[in-house]
C-alpha cells in the first residue's frame, strides 16, 4: 500500500515522497482552505473514493487538518484518537455549519460514535498510558507540534525536539494496532520543502522499518494490522 497525498495547495511538489506516492489532487478546489462546507466535502470524498482511510495519508498543511474528520468517519469499529498538535482544534465552528482546522476534534467528540479516547500530545509525558493497548489507535499528526529548529510550517509551534517525536511515534506503532496514519503541517509552498521532505521520508522510513518485523506495512497482502 502506497501512501497518499491529498494535495490542496501543491505544496509537496517537488518532495520526494511525490515518487512514492498515490496522489489525488484537490487544487482546483476554492474555498476551502481552513473551512469545509457539505458540498466542498461531498467533493473531497468522490474523489476519495477508491482509497482506504487505512494507511498513511499526507494532507497538506494544518489549514486542511479537518482531512482527519472525514478519514476517520469511514471507521466502523472502536478506535482510540492520538493526536500530535501544538493546538487542541477542539473549538465549536466559528461559522454555523462550517466545519474547519480548528473544530475538527470538536466535531468527532460530538459525531463519531466509534472514538473512545483522545490523546492529546504536546510535551514528551503526554503520551503517558498510551501505549500499550489493545484498541486501535488512528494517529494524527501536525508537525507544528515540533519545533521551529526541526523544521518550520504554517502555523505557531511547538518545542518537540525530533528525537522526542520519533520516540513516542514509534513507541506508539510498536505497540498499538494501527488504523492509520495523516500528516499535516507543511509550510506554504516554496518555503521549508528541504525539512519538510526529510521529515515526511524519515516518517515512512521509520513505518518500513518498524512494520517490516511487525505487519507488513506496504505488504499489499497485509498493509495494515486492521483493512477497511
């Protein structure tokens, strides 16, 4: 199972993990660059269609973290929620029925009837009683929870050093089911490509390395521990 990109501001051209990659293009969408209407995420799930919520998913930058929202609407089963992010996105939407970057952990605490536990991870001890455990976990990650020494995005961030990040990322996939994986947390395009694509590689190197001895991870006879 390749990864996927849902590419909204073109941001990983040029990017390494391009050539790894299954893309879906969405940048001819308008409008929906922090907010999503119905007909925005009809549009965005048409052309999903084909693709498991299962896997790792690379979703731009934070702007289209509500990505999240809809892969995770598509599970059927008890999951647990890990979440890296600088930021709670866990507010009421702003604007009536607009959904958003910012209200998307809001909108599934309130709508998905299979999540159980969030984890929210900042700080290295966030993560604590995490791991191990039985139910599957889907894991979501904005870089911007890392510091501006790692690597730079779009929005404020955190001080995660890398190190700290790997360790708790990979302490989680050793001893979790994994549903699946999103990351975000690009810099607007032309800026920070260099750091972002060693970090997006270091990730799938870490998920090949790890799921190697574990599941066969991009074993197209077992791509996951769960399939859709």
């Amino acid at each position: 199972m390749k990864p996927l990109i849902c590419s909204f501001s073109g941001v990983y051209e040029g990017q390494r993990i391009t050539a790894v990659s299954d893309i879906v293009d969405f940048s001819d969408m308008r409008g929906c660059s922090m907010y999503v209407d119905e007909e925005a995420e009809k549009i965005i799930l048409d052309r999903l269609s084909g693709h498991s919520f299962t896997g790792l998913h690379f979703i731009d930058n934070g702007n289209y973290h509500y990505m999240t929202r809809l892969f995770l609407s598509f599970v059927r089963d008890e999951f647990d929620l890990c979440l890296f992010d600088h930021h709670t996105d866990d507010k009421p939407p702003a604007f009536g029925g607009l959904k958003s970057c910012g209200s998307w952990v809001y909108d599934i605490r309130n709508e998905n009837a299979f999540l159980r536990d969030l984890v929210h991870i900042r700080k290295k001890g966030d993560e604590t009683g995490l791991f191990p455990g039985e139910r599957p976990v889907y894991i979501s990650v904005d870089k911007d929870v890392l510091s501006a020494d790692v690597l730079h995005t779009n929005w404020d961030q955190g001080d995660m050093t890398k190190e700290e990040f790997f360790e708790i990322f990979t302490g989680i996939i050793k001893t979790r089911p994994v549903l699946g994986i999103d990351i975000c947390g690009e810099d607007e395009p032309d800026k920070s490509r260099v750091e972002n694509d060693a970090f997006n590689m270091e990730i799938i190197d870490t998920l090949r390395r790890s799921f190697s001895s574990v599941n066969g991870l991009f074993s197209p006879d077992s791509p996951w521990p769960l399939k859709a």
